[in-house]
C-alpha cells in the first residue's frame, strides 16, 4: 500500500476519496479542508438555487453535478459539515452518487481539477486525531472497527472507539501524575527536609497501579485471539477422517476427502466463527512412515502447525495405546489438547478417557466439538464496555510502562531517593501517553500507523 510522503502536521489541503466501495448502486464521495465546501459548490447545483456557501450545517441538499458545460452528470445528495463539528474536525462534505464507476471517477477528476488532492489511506481519521476528535487509540478503533470479523472483535473495537480503553488509560495517568507531583514537590524543598508523601500510601498506590498495568498486558493474549483467529490443528494418523472433520466445521467441501492413506500432502487453513469467536481450523498431513518425498515435507509441516497452533485437535478412529496417549500428550505440552473419537457410527465400543465421540461423515456430535472448542478456547464474555487490549504497539507501551513502574515500587520499598523515584514515573507517564497520543506524537509513528487503514477512513 502506498505509504503517506506527506506531513500530517502541516498540511492544510483538501482532500477527496471515494469513501464506499465500488460497483454498489450508491458510492460517497468524502471531502475534507478548509475549501471543501467552495470546491463542490463550483461542480454541483442545487435544485432549490441555493448556494452551498450560505446553506447551514448538518444540512443535506438535493442537486445534480454538471460539469464545464453544464451537463448533468449525475443526480446526487450533498450533506454538508461545518468545523468543528464533523468526523474530521474541518468543514467536511459527502457526495452521495450513483455507484456507477464511470460517475464516480468522473466526480473524483472534476475535483481534483478544482484544487482537491486525492485523499491517502487513513488521511480522515488522522486528521479527525490531529483536530482533537479523537485519541491515537480511537483512531486505530477505527481501522479494527473496519477489519472486524466476528462479533467479539466488533465489540472489542466498539469499545475502544467509545474511549473506555482511553479513560482507564486516563485513570491511571491521574494517579501516576499524583506521585509523581508530590515526589517532585520533595525534591524542590530538598534542604528543607520536608516530606510531602507518605511513602506507604505511595508504595500501595504504586501497586495498584501496577495491578493495572498488568491486568491490561495479560489481557493482550486474549485479545489478539479474538483479532487474529484462535489457530486449530486437527491431527492424527492417515485416513482417520481429518479433512472430513474440517469440512464439517467449516461447513463447505473444503478438503479433498478420500480413502487413499496420504491424500493430504498440504496443510489446509479457513477460519469459521463460533459463537462469535472465529477459529483458524488447519488440516494437516496424516502421521505415518513413508518414503514419499512430498508427503514427508507435509508430515513435517503437520508437526509445524502442531506448534504454532493453541489448541490441538487429535483424531483417532480406532483404540489407541497407553504409549500413543502418553506420547500425544508429550508432544502437545502446553497447548490445550481435545482428544476426539471419529466414526463412532462404525467403532461405538473404542474407550478413549475424556475423548469426545464423533462421526465426521454422518456430522455426528460436531456441536459438543465446536462447544468444547469454545470452552477451551478460554475466551472471556465480550461486552462493549471491556476493555482488552488487541494492538501490539499498545501491548509493548504496557510492558515498559509496568517495568518502569515495578521499579519505583522496588526503589520505594528500598526508600531510594526521590530523583530516582521521579525518572522512573515519568517513563510510566510517557509509555501510558504514546498509547493515547498524549503527548506530541512523532510524524514517522503517525504514517506509520494510518498508513495501513483504506482509503477513504
């Protein structure tokens, strides 16, 4: 994707994009900048006469855009925003046309000739940031808030852009700057020795934070989880039935099925939502001797994915030995293992402890499967007021905030002197403040982050 050359903190331009996607029966064009209502007030006409330029805000007006020649180009609906009050913060315009490409290339053009830029990926959303709309967190909500691909992740999304995850934030910060004013306060009156903080009030309130802090890391796991894809390996010996399984789960043909030992040469990867969580289901090559080259590089990836994967599905279909059991449960230490009994229809009398009982050809069971997967999963209940942290530049502000923070509530135990203390607060304050964009965010982070949302946002 192409990466924004220009500088968002001193660019005033105006700029356009296609704000839907194409080939639907309606396409938005978005204008944002200081000239955005002059430049669509030069190609649009109203039906009523009335001049954009003294129309009122929050207002929509019916019209038509014509081009030099007064030809209509297309009927359109204009809506109409004044700073501050629009998504960006600047007065902003939205053209609603038809969705034809040929309309909307050709409104795009007529802008751009009359002094509007093409808008790059995440150019609104940074603006509406740099304006004072929202916080650098909200603004990526934005981007998750796009990609979202089940229930849980939309709502995690939702809740971030609601600023729940910016007032924890801010929560903390409060307490922080209270230590850090009093210990501060200390050193100026140094040579007078005065103490202003009592040192056990500070050192629980330090922890508190900490709890916090560390509360908000763990929670990353989950989040990312819920972001990404909990990834599934279904593993087991030949033909035991693992691409009929996957077909199941994801309910399509995805896998060829066959009674041949070894038609799984590849691993096979697709996701499929349960119960709002969505599952990254991978098929893998049966466990076997052989001399066939391929199938002993798929074998080899099968035993790959078994380590990448968080959980493990194992596949039997005929009675495993104590041996086989002890040596799965070896080889999947410290990933969340269910065993599970195929063509229980053709085996009813195989006994495999805490083994769940299936038949993948008749779709037999799969609904206890997919509700253990969700149990094992471990993902919490989602609500739009949780706040679970699913970024990893979040992440990675977290973990040096609880660092430095840990240190103080050492060098507070120790009863350090209060520079020391003070150093350490302010590189928990300025970890907290890069998440939020408190302070003033370098031009490079913010390329880099808006970069990777559409064009249009």
């Amino acid at each position: 994707m192409e990466q924004n050359t220009l500088n968002p903190l001193s660019d005033h331009s105006t700029i356009c994009a296609l704000a839907t996607s194409t080939g639907g029966a309606i396409g938005v064009i978005r204008l944002s900048g200081p000239n955005a209502i002059d430049i669509t007030e030069q190609i649009f006409r109203s039906h009523t006469g009335k001049r954009l330029s003294e129309a009122k805000a929050n207002t929509i007006h019916y019209g038509e855009i014509v081009d030099t020649e007064g030809k209509t180009i297309d009927d359109v609906l204009v809506s109409l925003f004044r700073t501050p009050h629009s998504y960006t913060g600047e007065d902003c315009v939205e053209i609603s046309c038809h969705g034809s490409r040929y309309i909307l290339r050709t409104v795009l053009r007529m802008l751009s000739s009359h002094g509007c830029r093409p808008a790059q990926p995440g150019e609104y959303t940074q603006r509406a940031f740099l304006n004072g709309k929202m916080d650098l967190s909200q603004a990526e909500a934005v981007a998750d808030l796009v990609s979202a691909s089940n229930a849980a992740s939309h709502k995690l999304a939702i809740s971030q852009l609601k600023g729940n995850f910016s007032s924890k934030l801010q929560m903390l910060r409060d307490q922080l700057l209270k230590i850090t004013s009093l210990i501060e306060l200390e050193l100026d009156f140094s040579d007078q020795d005065v103490d202003f903080a009592n040192r056990e009030e500070l050192l629980q309130l330090a922890k508190d934070i900490d709890s916090h802090i560390s509360t908000l890391a763990r929670s990353f796991e989950a989040g990312l989880a819920i972001k990404k894809g909990i990834p599934v390996a279904i593993i087991g010996k030949t033909n035991v039935g693992k691409s009929t399984l996957l077909n199941q789960l994801l309910h399509e043909n995805k896998a060829i099925v066959s009674d041949i030992h070894g038609t799984t040469r590849d691993v096979i990867e697709d996701t499929v939502d349960i119960y709002g969580i969505t599952f990254r289901f991978i098929d893998t090559a049966g466990i076997r001797q052989t001399q066939d080259t391929v199938e002993q590089l798929g074998i080899e990836r099968t035993y790959q994915k078994l380590e990448e994967s968080s959980i493990i599905i194992w596949l039997f279909d005929q009675q495993p030995s104590e041996e086989e059991l002890q040596s799965i449960h070896t080889q999947t230490e410290g990933k969340k293992l269910i065993l599970v009994h195929n063509k229980y229809d053709l085996t009813p009398n195989i006994d495999i402890k805490e083994a769940i009982h299936i038949s993948a050809k008749q779709g037999y069971n799969i609904e206890q499967l997919e509700e253990e997967l969700y149990q094992v999963a471990g993902i919490p209940e989602i609500t739009e007021n949780d706040v679970i942290v699913t970024n990893a530049r979040h992440y990675e502000a977290l973990i040096h905030a609880h660092k430095s923070i840990s240190r103080v509530i050492n060098n507070l135990e120790e009863n350090i002197s209060g520079d020391l203390l003070s150093e350490d607060l302010r590189i928990c304050l300025d970890q907290l403040a890069d998440i939020t964009g408190g302070q003033i965010t370098s031009t490079e982070v913010l390329i880099n982050i808006f970069s990777h949302f559409c064009v249009g946002k």
